[in-house]
C-alpha cells in the first residue's frame, strides 16, 4: 500500500517523503524522515511532516534535497485503497 500512496502523490507532487515510524519502510524508494515525537501515532506523524517544510528544521534527515518552501502540504496515510489520481488532482 505504502508504494500505491507514493506513486499516487508522485503524480500530483514533486517532492514525496516517508515518514518513519519505528524502523519501517527503510527501503522506501522515496527519503524517509523519523518521528520528532516518537509513539504519538498518527497526530506525531501529521506535526513531523508539518514541521518538516521549514528549510531550517535542525531534526531534517534529508538535508541533501533541495526545497522550496511550501505553502501547503498533502498528508495521506498509506492505508487508503480507494484513493485516485484523478480524485488528488481535483483536490489539487
């Protein structure tokens, strides 16, 4: 499901990242960043992301990609099966 979700982001979005939660997904094939706020499920998640977008977070794992700063941000969890192309772009 993780490759479906990113796949699906990676045709409305040019930057995809994995948010790591206890070791997982460490062959992604997109950067994967670590929980700031470790076993706060999936709220913990959604403020890592969040908190990611700033070029000046000293906790970014993936110094190394280029960012512009953000004005917004897609935040999907990997376990929505139904979830198209088409439908993300509308939401776009």
């Amino acid at each position: 499901m993780l490759q479906r979700t990113g796949e699906l982001l990676a045709s409305v979005c040019y930057d995809v990242t994995n948010r790591r939660c206890s070791g997982k997904y460490a062959d992604a094939p997109w950067p994967v960043i670590a929980d700031r706020w470790p076993g706060q499920g999936p709220l913990g998640g959604i403020l890592t992301a969040l908190h990611r977008l700033s070029k000046t977070d000293p906790a970014d794992q993936t110094k190394d990609v280029e960012r512009d700063p953000c004005s917004f941000a897609l935040i999907l969890s990997c376990d929505m099966p139904f979830l198209t192309t088409e439908f993300l772009r509308f939401s776009y």
